[in-house]
C-alpha cells in the first residue's frame, strides 16, 4: 500500500547498490511475488549483472539499452556518494556552529559548577566509619543545600534541547566531572524514584543494578577517589516531569550530599519561575538555585544559516521561493530548529536526486580534504562523467568555459563568495536595525529586484551569445529599492551610526571579505580613509570616544557627513556589482535548489494524492516485465487493491458492488501472462495437471480477496463503506489526482 505522504527519495548504502531493484520498500509492493523457479530465469537484475559483461556498444558502435541503465546506475551511485559527502560536511557544520554558540555558557555552567564543589566540601567530609554506613549522614539544615543551575532554552519544544544537553554533558566530562541524565520519562509517576536511582546507577557505574540504593552510588563514588571530581545531574525538561516525583528525588539527594556532591543542572524552557509552578515547597527550600540562559532559537537558526548558506561549507544553495518556504516552516513548527535542519536535509535530498551534475558539488570538498590516488580517480571519474551532460539543451554552453565543468563549478564558487561576503555585509548593518538574516536572504535571493544596468548588458543576456561565463557572473545590476525592504534599510542604516560604531562595522567588513581580494582591497581603503578622516581626525581621536562617559551626547557623535555618504555608496556598489540573484546566474542549477512544490510535498504531504498515483501507477514502482509490456491491461498478477481501484475508475461516484465485483473476477480469473509463460519454458506433465486448479479458483477465494481490497481502499480512504439505504453501493470519495 503506499505511504501516506509523499515519498522521501533515500539513498541506500553503498554495499547494497547492486541489488537496489530487489530491495523494495513493504509499502511500495503492489504486485505479487513470482514462484522461486520462474525468479531465477527472469529476474531483471541478474540479466544486467550478466549483460554487464559484454561490450558496451554493439558490433555497428551503437549503445545497447543495457549500457545506458548500466550508466543511470553509475550516475545515481555518484549521485549517492556526493549528497552523504555535502551532508556530512552540512551536519558538521551545524554540530560546530551550535557548540560554539553555546560554549561561552557552558564555561560560564563549568565553572560555577566547580565552585559549588568546593563550597560542598569546606562544609568538611565525612570520616570513614561514617562514610561506609548503609544511610545518610545526620547534617545541619545548612549543610543539606543542593546547589541547582537552571539553564532557560528559550525552547517550546524538547526535541531542540536533546543535542544542546548531549554538548553540555560531554563538555562537563571533559572537565573531569561525572556527569548523568534524566529525561522527562525517568521522572515520571510510572518510573517513580526507584527508576531515576536506577538510570543513575546504569550511567556512572555502567553496569546494570537490580537495587536502586543511593548506597551503591555512595561505595562507587568513595572508590573513584573521594571529594576529587563533582557528581553533575541533568534533568532536560523539569516542565514535563512529574512534580511529586522530581520533588521526592530532590529530598533524596539533598539527604546524600555529604557523601555524595551532587549538582543539579534542569533545563527550563519557559520562564524562571517554572521550579516553583512544578515543585513542592519543601523541595524548593533544599535548593540554591543559579540562571544560565541559552541563545534564543532565532539566534541559533540565524548561525546555521549564515554558516551554511552563506559562508557555503559544501556551494549547495538554496532558490528564492525555497527559501520563503523554509522560512515560513521554521515560523510554524514554533521555531524548531530540528525541523528547520530536516527540511534543509530533505532539500538536499531533492538536490541530489533531481539533478544529473549535482555529483559535481564533491568536486571542492575532495580537493580540500583527500590529496591521495583514489581521491585524484574518483575526480576523474567525475569529470568523464560530467562531460557527457554538456552538450544537453538544459545547460546552454557558455563562452570561456572550455567545454570544462571543472572551470565553471571555479567561476561559480568565485561568484558565490563575493555575493555570500556582501549579504554579510548588509548582516552587519542590519543588526542594528534588528534585521533577521533569513529575511535579508530571502530578499537578496529575489531575482525579481535585480535588473541589468544597461539595455545592451540586457540584450546579451536574452541573447545568451557573446559572453563569457566570467562576464556573465560579472555583470552590474540594479537594485529596486523598496522602502519597507530590509536591504534598503541596511544601506540607510549606516547613515545613523556613530563614528564608534561605524568602526567597528568597517573592521567586521575587513573580516569578513577576506576571501574576496576585489572587495577586501576597498574595505581596507575606506577604513584607512576613516582613521585618516581626511586630515580631520586621528586613530587616537576615535579612540578617545569610547572613553568619554561624562555625557551620553558624546557617545553618539557622528562622523562628518562626507565620511558616511561614502560608506553608504561603497554599500550601495557592492549590492549592485555582486548581488546578481543565484537564479540568474548560468548554470546555477549544478548547485542551486528551487522546486519548492516537491519540498513541500515530501515535509507537508499529498497522502490521498500520493496513494492515487501509486495505486494507478505502479508500473513505475514495480518495474516488471509484464506489467511494463502490457500497461494498457490488468493483469491478474498485478495486486488486487490496484485491480480494484483501476476498475473504479469505470464508475462514477457510486460503485455497484455486483458489477465491480464482476469485472474483478473477470480479471483475476484470467489466464493471461502465466500460461504464456509456462508454455514458454517447455511445462512438463505435472505443470500441466496444475494449471487447471491454478485456473479454476473457487468464488469464495476471489470473494474474500475482493472483501480484503475493499477494505483496504476504505482504509486509505478512498472509499465510504456501503450504507443501510442503499447496502449495494459504495461512494467514491476521491476524483482525480
């Protein structure tokens, strides 16, 4: 039966691509299995295993059919291998980029941590007879205090928190602390608090422990070297954790801190007064608790996407309508990063899958990473591969390419840079304007805001002759101002900064166009301009600013109007010199995606649309001999739900029981292809005596596989069952796909 979404094109391992036509997935199989025998003779992928072997061109030099599936596999294995090297480098990107925007903090945790160790232990430990008995230690009120660091998410949903708790344990561990988690479902009424020592026991002891005794932990923790390293529990999400559960773990550890230190860490997603919303009061008072709040989910999205779409790990990008898309999904998925990187993935996927060249995408990260023989073959085998493309209508040749992908993929990351380092750029000036990158990108990747300066740089355009791929990319376009646009207010922001600020966006600037050297050498000229301020200021004199405290009028004094004017027109050039669209740019499609509707059909679905095709189409699923040789029939091999609901369509939006039921035994009972198949193969007597019973099915069988087909359409909800009005009809619920 098929899904009820759209499928998510998946690439397989690398060990299982010989067999990939054999590896259905279950709810693709919309026709029977053959006999054991028959496979044997007419299994399609032994036949190209063994055609595999034989020259690929006949003896008249014309490619047989063969060779050319044998090339598609190729192509979709290099396809394969490409997308897991761009993902894997994407996925290490984010991991990175999200450890670092949350390392300040987790410091920040490390060492407040260590100073509630040693504020544990200046209250002094326990001698060894104490230590050794089976109970906690009789202690002063003061004494039972268990030090707490309520972390805020900012975070609706936990599933963003699993990853930044994972980072913030291994970065305790690091830090020679023993380090356990609880999840929401350990603290629950059902797990109670046997389940929480339990999971306590299995992580620092790593060893199973039938007894949940805070005495275990006490003996372990006096062998791994007492007082020496702090004991850290993490709770991910106190909100969704029972109160009286949580507040009786609490009591408990509180009771067992002199002879064991622990420090409490729990993740708070909505406010700081949550504790006291989800504890009990006596737990509360056990409790000295600290804040450490996290970057906000914007933020977190803001770094993923300048890190991946802009500085350009792996030169995949993104169309303007697909970013609007994924924009307006991070919005109604209430802001979860987790969904937002799935449908960067799913994009990817889509990539890969659809273009034939965008195995070439691998070209850069093998160059950076692998310098080695088998690297130097594979970049071979691409360039072989990718030259049988060139010469397709869908990529018109460009003068100064030499026919060469290599060269064009180079004059694309060579745009790509300029045109990342300029959006930073406006970044920059946005952010004090509280201008969201995804909102600046998605406006910068509009291909309707960008014209051509000049009607003749037009005419060539729409000629697409004369012009070379590096002219092509280098071409100057205007930008239609809006007003209510973000980068017409970035331009116009730099008119309102002060002299202090106007530094430091320049010396940012000078950063980040670095890998630019045409951009960079003017940064750098405006800057020395700046600090000269043409014989009317000093470098001294801009530092002299910062310092003056003594009114709030001198900490905002503006430089002369000369100076921000060309600051503002250096903005204003580099928008028009290298913020060409992506979409414009020849052969963006090797590196760009932009069919938002198949984005949004794999993450949002079409399930009835989706099942329709599948059930009408699945010749191309199944990819049989006889089903492909005879589309415009059913066969009775064919499975009974696509008999069924390929005979519906017969009808209107009533289907007589009778009749339907009529036409599926006609077709089930149908010889067809089996006894051509069997007098092909030369039956023997006893296959002869079988194909009567083979044809002579009782009604009672077809009648109940016709019951079971009926069944599953309603299921699906492709059909309403029959009513007490009329019990010989069923409606037709879905028309058309």
């Amino acid at each position: 039966m098929a899904p009820a979404a759209a499928p998510l094109v998946e690439f397989p391992l690398p060990s299982t691509v010989e067999n990939i036509e054999t590896n259905f997935e279950p709810f693709y199989v919309l026709h029977k299995a053959p006999s054991r025998k028959n496979s044997r003779k007419t299994n399609p992928c032994g036949k190209l295993r063994k055609k595999a072997k034989l020259s690929p061109s006949g003896p008249n030099g014309i490619e047989n059919p063969e060779t050319e599936e044998r090339d598609d596999s190729t192509l979709e294995h290099l396809r394969m291998e490409a997308f897991e090297l761009v993902w894997s480098r994407i996925e290490t990107t984010i991991k990175d980029v999200l450890r670092d925007t949350n390392v300040q903090v987790f410091d920040d945790i490390c060492r407040w941590v260590y100073k509630a160790f040693d504020a544990i232990r200046s209250s002094g430990t326990p001698s060894s007879s104490s230590a050794s008995r089976p109970f906690p230690i009789l202690t002063p009120a003061d004494c039972k205090i268990l030090f707490t660091g309520l972390v805020l998410t900012k975070n609706m949903e936990v599933v963003d928190d699993l990853l930044t708790f994972e980072e913030l344990g291994s970065h305790l561990k690091s830090n020679r602390c023993h380090v356990a988690s609880l999840s929401s479902q350990e603290l629950s009424a059902k797990s109670s608090i046997d389940g929480c020592i339990k999971s306590l026991l299995r992580q620092l002891l790593k060893v199973t422990v039938d007894s949940a005794d805070m005495f275990v932990l006490a003996s372990w923790y006096r062998e791994q070297g007492y007082y020496e390293n702090p004991v850290v529990v993490i709770v991910e999400d106190i909100e969704r954790c029972c109160g009286s559960v949580l507040s009786d773990f609490i009591i408990m550890l509180s009771e067992w801190i002199v002879k064991i230190p622990i420090i409490l860490i729990m993740g708070v997603a909505t406010t700081i007064d949550a504790p006291s919303n989800v504890l009990r009061s006596n737990a509360l008072q056990q409790l000295c608790p600290s804040k450490f709040v996290l970057g906000s989910p914007t933020e977190r999205m803001e770094a993923v996407v300048e890190a991946v779409l802009l500085r350009h790990c792996c030169m995949f990008s993104i169309g303007h309508k697909v970013a609007i898309f994924l924009r307006k999904y991070f919005l109604n998925q209430d802001g979860t990063l987790t969904s937002f990187i799935r449908a960067m993935k799913i994009a990817c996927v889509q990539h890969f899958s659809m273009e034939p060249l965008s195995f070439m995408l691998v070209r850069s990260i093998v160059e950076e990473e692998n310098k080695d023989g088998n690297r130097a073959l594979f970049l071979e085998v691409l360039s072989k591969h990718a030259s049988d493309f060139l010469s397709d209508s869908r990529y018109p040749l460009v003068e100064g390419t030499g026919n060469n992908l290599g060269n064009v993929l180079s004059e694309l990351e060579r745009w790509q840079k300029g045109w990342s380092a300029v959006v930073q750029c406006l970044y920059q000036v946005g952010k004090y304007g509280k201008v969201q990158l995804l909102d600046l990108l998605c406006e910068a990747l509009d291909p309707q805001l960008f014209k051509p300066i000049t009607s003749e740089n037009s005419s060539r355009l729409q000629q697409g002759k004369g012009m070379s791929f590096s002219s092509s990319c280098e071409l100057q376009y205007q930008f239609s101002s809006r007003k209510d646009g973000y980068i017409y207010q970035a331009i116009r922001k730099v008119r309102d900064l002060p002299a202090e600020l106007l530094h430091q966006l320049l010396v940012s600037w000078e950063k980040i166009t670095g890998c630019v050297p045409e951009i960079h050498e003017k940064v750098k000229d405006l800057l020395l301009a700046f600090k000269l301020g043409d014989g009317k200021s000093s470098e001294k004199a801009i530092a002299d600013v910062s310092k003056r405290h003594a009114s709030q009028k001198d900490l905002f004094i503006k430089y002369p109007k000369p100076m921000i004017e060309k600051a503002e027109s250096f903005l204003s050039s580099l928008v028009s010199e290298h913020m060409r669209p992506i979409e414009s740019v020849p052969f963006h499609e090797l590196i760009c995606f932009k069919d938002v509707r198949k984005l949004q059909l794999a993450l949002i679905g079409d399930p009835r649309r989706r099942i329709q095709v599948d059930l009408l189409e699945f010749q191309k699923i199944i990819k049989c001999t006889c089903c492909n040789e005879n589309r415009n029939s059913l066969l009775p091999c064919a499975h009974d739900s696509t008999i069924m609901y390929n005979l519906a369509q017969e009808h209107g939006d009533l289907i007589n029981l009778h009749d339907w039921f009529q036409s599926f035994k006609t077709v089930v009972s149908h010889p067809g292809t089996k006894g051509n198949h069997r007098t092909k193969q030369g039956s023997t007597p006893k296959k002869k005596k079988d194909k009567p019973i083979l044809e002579n099915k009782s009604d009672a069988s077809i009648q109940a596989r016709f019951c079971t087909a009926v069944t599953e359409l309603q299921i699906t909800g492709l059909l309403r069952m029959p009513s007490k009005r009329r019990p010989d009809y069923v409606q037709r619920v879905a028309f058309g796909l």
